[in-house]
C-alpha cells in the first residue's frame, strides 16, 4: 500500500489505526486490545505491532484517552506518559497530536497542551462530521463508553470539554457494549416472577448481554471475559445467572435470555435518558442521530424510537465497502486522519 499517513486513536483498552493513500483515500483500519492499566509494556508493544506493518517514514496523527489509565497517577501525568511512549515507538517519522479546539500540536509539546489533548478523540469525530453535515448528534456507542455530542453550524457544539464536564452535562457515559459490568446497569431485574437485587461482582460484561440477544458485532469484544472463560452463549448465560444467584442448567437457558433482553433495554434506557437530555439543551428538535462505534446498533434504536432521521458513519468515512464498518468502529482514528490531511501534503 502506497501510505501518506496514519491516524491513531490511542485508548485504555484499545489502540486503533488508520491508514491514508496518498489519495487521501482511506486504505486499512486495524484494532488492537491494549490494557494499558497492566503496565505500559502493553501500549508499546500495541504501537509497535501496528506501526511495523507501514513505512518507517510515513507521518502520524494521533488522539489518545490512555492518560485515562490508572497506569498514571493523574491525566496531566498520562498525557505526558502517552505521549513519550508514543514519541519513541511512532518516531522517527512526524508525529501530531490533536488537542482538540486547538488544533494539532507537536508531540514534544503535549505538556503545555495536556489538558486538550486529554480524551479529545470525540471531538476530532464531531469535528469531521460538523464540516459535512448541517446538523445532527453523533452517538458513539463503543466496547466501555458513549459520547453524545451535538453539531451545527460547521461547529462542534458539545456543552462540556472535559470528562469531568461531559459526564456532568450527559455527553459522555461510563456504558458500553462490551467492557461494562453487568451491575452497572440495573440495581435488580427481573428473574423467576419476582424483582431479584443484582450481585456488585463483577461476573458478567455487557458483552455477555449483548452475545445472548444476538446483537454483540464480533469485533466488539476483544478483551477476556470477567471469569476468563469461553465467548460462547452458554458461557455467557452462565456469567449472566451469576449476577441474580442462579447456576445454568439445561432447563433455564430461556430464563438468562430474558434476563438479557431486560438489561440490554435498561443499557438503552439510561442512553436514552441521556440523549433526551444532550437535546433538551440544544436550538432545534433531534433531526438527525449519526451512529459511531461499534455498539451503533443501539444508537440507530435510538433514532429509531425517536423517529429521527439514522445515518451510519460507516456510509460517511469511506466509500470502500470493505472498510465501511471498520472504520466506524474506529471512528476517531479515522477522524484524526481526515484532520490532518492539511499537515501531510497528498
């Protein structure tokens, strides 16, 4: 492949990469599982593995949430942190990292810039979509967290920068498709004719929830499952009738499909909650929902209740049918790649 330069979106839990032709075309979308808070062996060892498929030479651009990691001891610390490792491992071609509003900064700068180069892979998405698009929300549903970020106008038109203030204003939301802990999303549910308090273990994932409905992507779970057992539905019914004190048996596999269906709609609930209020804030009614990531298939539910207008972002990124779904999957890293197209001449 004839690269002109690579997009990354270095995270907690996964480093994803996208690769750009001198075209300008999207060319290859990868995905690694990276557990960052295990040690910082990992995120170099993900770097180097998906660096070493590509030119030596060829410039990169990057957003990151792995300061997130309890690897640091503060964000400020992890920007610092990620961003040498990524200095090491990327060089010694250029490297930019996004900051957001501000734009594309050096990487031997990330210091000054911490505090907006910290978790700005949402607004890079937004962004993009702002420069297409009049208006509309983008719902990034991914494997640990969702983004619901409004856009108009050419702007991105979020109300918080900050995890701190997007968790405050309901623009970002701890609830995922695979990482979550089942006892995040409901205090009790439904099992044997009466409401059963769910057990604060973690024995199950929302990738167990989703597997059991059919609708869990399978590239959406790369990470071991909470007892690290098999990815199969048995298995996961059986992680699931943990939370409410029951064991599977031959006879009450139905019973951990109900319990399934009930907690994936109380996921879809608080989303929806929080998406009535991103757009209780905003000029005009909810026209158009954008679906990232790859639990979008809730976010198209979403606009489907509302009767929204539903567009998916694998038919914005690319027009290579064979990349479309991966690349929004990884949408950041794809979005990051399209905004430094003015840094790498084509």
């Amino acid at each position: 492949m004839n690269i002109a330069r690579l997009g990354w979106d270095v995270g907690g839990a996964h480093v994803k990469l996208a690769a750009f032709g001198q075209d300008g075309r999207l060319r290859a979308v990868r995905i690694a599982p990276c557990p960052v808070w295990k040690g910082e062996h990992h995120l170099r060892q993900a770097l180097r593995t998906l660096r070493a498929e590509f030119a030596p030479d060829i410039p990169s651009a990057a957003t990151m949430t792995a300061e997130l990691a309890d690897l640091w001891p503060d964000r400020h610390a992890g920007v610092i942190g990620t961003a040498a490792i990524m200095i090491e491992e990327l060089g010694p071609a250029p490297l930019a990292l996004f900051a957001g509003p501000e734009g594309f900064v050096p990487a031997d700068q990330a210091t000054g810039h911490a505090g907006t180069i910290a978790s700005a892979n949402w607004y890079a998405t937004a962004a993009v979509l702002a420069h297409l698009l009049p208006e509309g929300v983008l719902v990034d549903i991914g494997s640990t967290t969702t983004d619901i970020i409004p856009f108009r106008s050419g702007r991105v038109a979020a109300r918080g920068f900050s995890d701190a203030e997007r968790l405050a204003n309901n623009e970002l939301i701890y609830s995922g498709v695979a990482r979550t802990p089942v006892m995040a999303l409901a205090g009790e549910a439904p099992f044997g004719g009466r409401w059963v308090p769910m057990m604060a273990e973690l024995y199950a994932t929302t990738a167990d929830v989703h597997r059991l409905t059919g609708e869990l992507p399978a590239k959406a779970d790369l990470h071991p499952s909470a007892d690290d057992g098999p990815k199969t539905e048995d298995a996961s019914a059986r992680r699931l009738m943990r939370t409410v004190g029951q064991d599977l048996t031959a006879t009450n596999l139905p019973r951990a499909r109900n319990l399934a269906r009930h907690l994936s709609e109380a996921q879809l609930h608080r989303l929806s909650r929080a998406l009535d209020c991103v757009t209780s804030g905003m000029e005009s009614e909810l026209g158009l929902v954008v679906g990232a990531g790859v639990g979008r298939f809730l976010a198209a539910r979403l606009a489907e209740r509302r009767e929204s207008a539903y567009l998916d972002l694998a038919d914005v990124l690319t027009d290579d049918p064979a990349l479309a779904g991966d690349a929004a999957d990884c949408a950041p890293a794809v979005a990051v790649g399209l905004l430094a197209a003015a840094l790498t001449p084509a």
